[in-house]
C-alpha cells in the first residue's frame, strides 16, 4: 500500500526501486517525508532471489579494496558463523566452499594444449562494443565456440563471409565426440545465402532450421548460446549478424550473458530458443534435400526481388557534397535557420545529400526521427527511398504514400506532393509531427496547393530540420529563396 506523510524533507531520489527495506533505508524512508511511498511485502517466491542479491551485494562492498588475503580470512569467517547457524548436513555444505589456502582459481581441465579462452570472462557479464583495441567479434565468437560443449544461435542473416569468419572454430567444435549445433535463421530480406547454410548444415552434429514467414515474423533476433558442462554458460545477444563485415570490423554492439551472474536470463533463453525450434514456422534444412534447397533459394530470390534494396551500399559525401553539408549545419547551428534550399545541377547527388544530411539529424540524437520527404512522381520517391536506405543502412526504411500506397507506421513517409496535399497530410498530423522533411523539385508544391511554408513550418524545437532540394532556383511560396 502506498503511504503518505507529511513535511518538507525528502532523502531520497524520486523513481522507481526494487531495494530490499534494510534497516538503513527505513530511516531514510523515515526521512523522505511529503511523498508518497509504494512499499510492497516480500513474497516467497522472490525471497530467496531478493536476500541472496542483497547479502551479495553487502559483502562485494565490504570487499572492495581489501588484499585477497584479508578477503580470504573474511569469508571463511562469513561462512564459518552461518555454518553455525545450520543443521550439521547442510553446515559441512557450507563448510565445504570454504577456499582452499592460498586463494586460487581452477581456469580449465583438458587434456593437450590448454582452450584458448575468450578476452572476455566466462563468469561476468558485460557489454562488447568493439572499441579500437578490442578483438573483433569473430575472434570473441570462435574462442566461445572452442570452449563451449553445445552451441544454439539464432541469426536473421547468414551469410558465406559470416560462416567463413569462424570456420575453424565450426570445424574443430564439429570434430568433438556428439557434437550439437543448432540455428534458427530467416529468408527475410533475402539477405542470408544458401551456400551459407550449405556449409553450416554438413557440419557433423548441426542442424538448420528456417523460418520463410516474411510478412508476420520477420525474424531479427542476433543471438548465440554456448552451453558449458562447467556451468560457465554464456549468451551473446545484440546487432550482429553472421557476416564478415559484422564479425570484423562492423561497429556491433553485442550484450554478452554469463550463467554465473545472470543464470535466470540464460534460463530464459534456453527456453525460448527450445520453443521456438518445435515451432512448425521454422522448418528443418537440408543442403542434400533437393526439394529443401531449390524451395529455399526460391524464397531468398523472391525477397531479393521484392526488395531490391536488401543488398546496402555505404554512402560517402562527395567533397563538393561535403562543403554543402557543413554549410546546413552551420546555417542551424550558427545562424538557427532551420529550414533551407539547396540548388544544385541535375545529377549532382541531392538527394543523396538531403538523405546523408538526415543521416547526420539520426547519428546527434541516436533516433532516427520521423520524416516526411516530398516529390511530385512515384518514381523519384521509390528512388529516394532507396537513396536513404543505403544512407541509413536499413532495408526496409520509409514508406511511401500515393495513389497506390499507404503507409502503416507513418514514421517515414515518401509522399507524393498530390497525395500529401488531398489528404490533409500536415494538417492531419500537425507540422511538427515530422521532426525532419525534404521536398524534392520545389516549384511543384505550390502548384498542388502545399504551402511550403506548412510543410517547413518553423518550431521552437531545435531538432526539427526542414529542407528543399531543386535543380534552380525558384520563388516558393512559404520557401526562402535567399
């Protein structure tokens, strides 16, 4: 039950917690008086989880500083005195975990040479966001996959350069008495590549199953589980795909989950994984299932050829383009225009400039805000779609509205200026429900009854952009023509 009292004094941060009440925190909330506090009792089905992390985070402080000998001496006194606390059948368990004098850690059992481990600890979760001097992701995954005694990922993409970034370590993990090897991928965007799963597929031990729903699942899940007999059971889960770009040098930001810290996370992807492999929309494959592989390549061509744009190109400025580029971003920062024209030749790349300028808007505030790009014809803004998905490296970017489409998310809109005009579109959706907007071929907004001025509409928000691109210069209503 909430409670509320009163007085002017408040101790503690506003928010939300999930803190066990200790006797220190009660005087706190003693203090914390003229707010309300939700104070909830300690059920048992999350007691055990609730103390077990609290005493474990008393004794890391406690800890923290002193030499291994002092902390040492004082957990053996720790588990001395609650062995004292217990029946004699489960004090000598606890007695039993007692460190062995001098302190030490068991780092492998083998026989050989001993497992090249991976950079990052078995037992710790962290965060892998490759920085400069960090091992490549493949490296990180090949060192898992050497250590581990069974392997699951799920991967949307798969592809020949991915599989190739960690073929050796496949083929010795596959070399191993009853190997297991499970993946789950998709033939969404038609991105993955049949030799890809060929190759995985015959390794000894593996198994391939494939979702072909591409229109309700659309599978991007990019996540890896390796099983240790150990106990040492880690997950990565995050932005890479099985590629050689991600596995290299992509910019990946990666979650890695170790079962010594974390073990209920790792419960949780053991059985979701499970439930999703007796799922009937993932099929198994087989590279020597004639019926399998021909169904399979039919479906990655049919993505491909439905969307073009699943193969991404990386964008880089022309210098002439670059020079303009700046000039936007000084023309806001500087001088606070928010709206502008850039008059160029035919040819000579605005669209991609307006499309690498929004690029820039998504990289300062890390989302890609909403945006709503004018032009007069379907095919000019299919080809500006295209434009800025190879910018922002996202196949299925934008959406277009005209008299054969209608968007469903009305995040990012390519609008023909007729459509945008006899739908009410900004008067509907109000001016700065777009936070960035481009018109194409300026001089035919006016013409359609499109004020400029409503579709650039100033806002006192320093985040919304408006921009106009056109091959020459002409008088706008609305535009600024200077």
């Amino acid at each position: 039950m909430p409670r509320r009292v009163g007085g002017p004094a408040v101790t503690l941060p506003e928010g939300v917690y999930e803190h066990l009440v200790t006797e220190e925190l009660a005087s706190r909330l003693d203090a914390a008086t003229g707010i309300a506090q939700l104070i909830e009792p300690l059920d048992d089905a999350d007691a055990q989880a609730t103390f077990a992390r609290h005493v474990g985070s008393v004794i890391a402080r406690t800890l923290s500083g002193l030499p291994a000998s002092a902390a040492d001496e004082l957990i053996r006194k720790v588990l001395d005195h609650l062995a004292g606390l217990l029946g004699e059948d489960l004090a000598e368990l606890v007695r039993d975990q007692r460190s062995q004098p001098p302190a030490s850690r068991l780092m492998a059992v083998h026989r050989g040479a001993v497992p090249d481990r991976p950079t990052s600890p078995l037992a710790t979760s962290t965060l892998l966001t490759r920085k400069r001097l960090d091992p490549t992701l493949g490296h990180e995954l090949a060192r898992e996959i050497a250590t581990a005694d069974e392997v699951d990922a799920i991967i949307a993409f798969v592809t020949v350069g991915g599989v190739r970034a960690i073929h050796h370590a496949l083929h010795d993990f596959a070399r191993r008495a009853a190997p297991k090897l499970r993946l789950l991928t998709t033939t969404f965007t038609g991105t993955t590549e049949v030799a890809a799963l060929d190759t995985f597929a015959r390794l000894p031990g593996a198994q391939v199953r494939v979702s072909y729903d591409t229109r309700r699942t659309r599978l991007h899940a990019k996540a890896w589980l390796f099983r240790r007999n150990t106990g040492l059971t880690t997950a990565y889960i995050g932005s890479a795909n099985l590629t050689s770009t991600a596995l290299g040098a992509g910019q990946e930001w990666m979650v890695k989950v170790c079962a010594a810290d974390l073990p209920h996370v790792i419960e949780q992807f053991e059985g979701t994984f499970d439930t999703l492999w007796s799922e009937p929309e993932f099929e198994p494959y087989s590279p020597d299932d004639a019926a399998q592989r021909a169904r399979l390549q039919s479906a990655l061509t049919a993505e491909t050829s439905s969307s073009p744009d699943a193969f991404l190109v990386t964008l880089h400025a022309l210098p002439f383009q670059e020079v303009i580029l700046d000039k936007l971003v000084a023309e806001r920062v500087v001088h606070g225009r928010r709206r502008n024209l850039v008059v160029a030749a035919t040819g000579t790349g605005k669209t991609v400039i307006a499309a690498l300028d929004y690029v820039r808007q998504f990289a300062a505030t890390g989302v890609a805000p909403r945006l709503l790009f004018l032009a007069h014809r379907y095919e000019l803004l299919d080809q500006a779609r295209k434009t800025f998905r190879h910018a922002m490296q996202d196949p299925s970017f934008g959406e277009i509205l005209d008299g054969a489409h209608k968007p469903a998310k009305w995040d990012h809109v390519f609008a023909s200026i007729h459509s945008a005009a006899s739908t009410n579109l900004i008067d509907r959706l109000g001016a700065d429900y777009f936070r960035s907007s481009s018109i194409a071929a300026c001089s035919n907004v006016a013409s359609h009854g499109l004020h400029a001025h409503r579709v650039t509409t100033n806002s006192s928000s320093r985040s919304v952009v408006r921009r106009g691109v056109c091959a020459r210069r002409a008088r706008v209503g609305g535009w600024p023509t200077g």
